[in-house]
C-alpha cells in the first residue's frame, strides 16, 4: 500500500489507525461472485427483522423528513429514563453505541492516559483511544474473557478508562454479578469504568447471575453504561445506542456529541422498539433455539467453540479461517474471520433463523 502523503499532518494518534472492517455486505457478494440466495450471518443482526410497530413508527414519520430531528432527543430519553429507573440527565444518545464509546475516549482519554481493555475485546475500544492519541494496555485474557483480576492490576497512576464488554463480542464470554461488581467497587473513582451491554437482552433472561450494571450507577459515579438497539431491537441499520452514566459524566460528553446525531427515524423507531418487548422476547427465544442448533451442529462437525450467551457464536476451525470463510462465500454463507482479535483460525457466526442455521452448517461441512 502506498505511503500517505498527508500522514506528517494528522493528529499523532491517527498513523497507527487501520479503518474498521465490517462484516461483508450481502450486495457486494452476490456482485463479486454472482451468489443470488446468499445468508448474511457476520454482523450480529437480528434475522427477524424489525417489528411491524417499528415499521409503522417509521413510515408514519416519513413526511417530516425535511425537519431536523429533535437535537436532545427528548422523549427517547424520557422513555430511556423511564425504562431504567433513573433521571432524564442520566442519558446520552448516540449514532450507534459506538458513537457514544468514541465520546468517552474522546473527553477521558488524550495522551498521557492509558487506555485499558481486555485481549479479544471489541475492536472500537482500541481504535478510539489511539485516535486521541493514548497509550493502550491489553489484559491477557482468561478463558477467553476478561481476567478482572489482572486488570486490577494494571490499573495505574496514568490509567483513564476501563472497557469491559459484558457479554464480550466476539468471544460470547460474560462476567458474573458479584465478580463485576467487586472489581468496579475497587477502581480508584478517578478512572472512568465502561461497561458495554450491546448483547444485554439476549443474556438477562437466560442468567440469573448476569448483571445489570445500570442498577449501580448511584454508587458508583464513574461508572458509564452502554447500550444499542443494533441488536435484539433489531434496528442496526438505524444507528442507534446509549449510555446511562452520573449526570456530569453525561454532561461532559454531551459537549462533545455532534448535533442532530441520532436522526428522526431512529429516534422514533426505537421508542417504537422499546414500546414492544414482546418482540423482544420472541428475538431471545428464536436465539436460543439458534444457540443451541449451532453448537449441537459444531459438534457434530467435531469443532470446538467457545460457548456464547450473544447471538453469535466464535468456532475454532483448526485452520486459516480467512480459507474457510472465502469458500463459505462460495457457497452464499457469508462469516466473519476474527483472527484480529487474536483469535487465529477462528470464525465468528450469528445465529440466524433455523433455516439460515442450517444452511450454514451444511455448507461448513461441505467445505471441511
């Protein structure tokens, strides 16, 4: 590749940077390989779709498409609030939950600070904090999850923010209530603590042990919670997510939030969303059922893979998996390779509907 040109004049942080790559889009495939009937299972989407609430929410406001949204995205906030039990100052919105974890990074972190996150962690946590410039410290992992007690002792005079993805992507690990808990409880109140629930829903119903860090908010003020309805919400093509964090944390990163960042019809969509949980309920059930389809059809396969409460499952192929993952493509199944987490020869499959599950498992044993 080319050496850029401009690289003398951007901000220090920014030379290390290499661009996010997302899952690949179904559209690009069926061009590149003339697939028509492919199955997208690599960005962790809910496969049924958003719901018919959501959809009319949405189409009832097309005609204010020429309006800005409601900058403060006050009655989201309100519903937000209202759904968790805590003040309407407690709530910032964000494009995506990532929008809102770059907003940390960016008020929390500079250089001079460290930035500490766990080995196989999701990938926007580095990405953030090189692009204000601080220093990264990666915990080694433990069973492919967080090992809170070696972060505790990273933790120092320089440290700025904790990232704890809970449950993680793309390992599928989570941490249990107590073990969180007391880890939070031991961090000086100087260091910013975020704790990512991107896959919450998925996971509440099913352990009785997972944690709802939100609930701990008043106790601890350092404490930031994220959120997205990219997930069981189903609304990921809508960039949409929060966090729920002390009023003058919420403040701070409001001075750095864009205008008008989350637009109308995701603000509305997602009050819409909220509104349903019963959708919801069907979208953890249809992922459970898939959870469990995956792992009895990995097993038949004679694959190990590390067991997941999201709605994806990382599989251990024994081989490159970028080879295993271009044949799948072949094969209209399109994966994602995680070897850039660290997690060499593995392959990270969302659970989609039962058919699409199969279909996956059929074409994996084909290619193996």
């Amino acid at each position: 590749m080319q050496e850029n040109r401009f690289l003398d004049l951007a901000a220090p942080g920014i030379s290390h940077l290499q661009p996010y790559v997302p899952g690949k889009p179904v559209v690009e495939l069926e061009r590149e390989l003339g697939v028509t009937d492919s199955i997208k299972l690599a960005s962790n989407e809910n496969p049924l779709g958003p719901s018919p609430r959501v959809k009319a929410a949405i189409t009832a406001e097309l005609d204010e498409l020429t309006r800005y949204p409601d900058g403060a995205a006050y009655a989201l906030r309100q519903a937000l609030a209202e759904r968790h039990e805590v003040a309407p100052e407690r709530v910032t919105v964000g494009n995506g939950s990532n929008d809102v974890l770059d907003m940390i990074a960016r008020v929390f972190l500079r250089p001079g600070r460290e930035s500490l996150f766990s080995e196989h962690a999701f990938a926007v946590y580095p990405l953030s904090s090189m692009a204000v410039g601080a220093e990264l410290r990666m915990a080694t992992a433990k069973g492919f999850g967080h090992d809170l007690e070696r972060m505790a002792l990273m933790i120092g005079p320089a440290t700025g923010v904790i990232w704890i993805a809970n449950p993680n992507n793309p390992t599928g690990t989570w941490l249990p209530r107590d073990e969180l808990r007391s880890f939070i409880a031991n961090v000086p109140s100087n260091v910013i603590v975020v704790v990512d629930e991107a896959y919450h829903e998925y996971v509440h119903p099913v352990q009785s042990d997972y944690p709802d860090a939100s609930h701990w908010l008043d106790e601890f003020p350092n404490l930031v919670v994220t959120r997205t309805f990219s997930k069981a919400y189903g609304l990921a093509a809508l960039r949409i997510g929060y966090a729920l964090s002390h009023p003058e944390v919420a403040d701070l990163l409001n001075r750095v939030r864009q205008p008008f960042n989350v637009n109308s019809l995701a603000q509305v969509a997602a009050l819409a969303a909220l509104e349903d949980q019963e959708y919801v309920q069907r979208s953890v059930e249809l992922n459970n059922a898939g959870l469990k389809q995956l792992s009895r059809g990995f097993e038949g396969l004679g694959l190990s893979y590390i067991p997941s409460v999201g709605n994806f499952v990382s599989v251990n192929m024994d081989r490159p998996a970028s080879e295993v993952d271009l044949a799948l493509l072949q094969l209209g199944v399109i994966t994602r390779p995680v070897e850039n987490y660290g997690l060499k020869g593995f392959l990270r499959i969302s659970v989609g509907t039962a058919e699409e599950n199969a279909r996956c498992l059929s074409a994996l044993e084909q290619v193996l």
